[in-house]
C-alpha cells in the first residue's frame, strides 16, 4: 500500500485538496497496477509562522 504524505502551509481549500488526492491516487494506481483503495495520502499542515525557507519564515517572504 503506498503511502503518501504532502507537506504544505495552511490555507488550500478543500476543493484543491481533492483535485490533489484524485490526481496522485490515478497516478498511483495506474503506473503501479494496484487498486485505487490501496494509496492512502495525508496532508501534513503548517502555519506560515511554523515554515521556513532560505533562512526565513514564510510570513516574512511570502511564501507558501
């Protein structure tokens, strides 16, 4: 069973997170033959003010 886990701040709605989860699902199941059911996904959230890059918080650049 493939396990996927997504890492990203807060804020995506739950309409993009479906749109994620039914793309990464197909591809899973397509390209390793398994049954749909098997790919299991968790999306692990932070707050802009818990993420970091380039030695800045995203609330500092902007990024998310």
């Amino acid at each position: 069973m493939p396990e996927v886990h997504i890492h990203a701040t807060r804020g995506h709605s739950v309409e993009q997170k479906r749109l994620v989860v039914k793309e990464i699902t197909d591809t899973l199941s397509r390209h390793f033959n398994i049954n749909p059911d098997w790919v299991l996904i968790t999306f692990i959230e932070a707050s802009p003010d818990s993420k970091a890059q380039g030695g800045k918080l995203y609330i500092d650049h902007g990024g998310s």
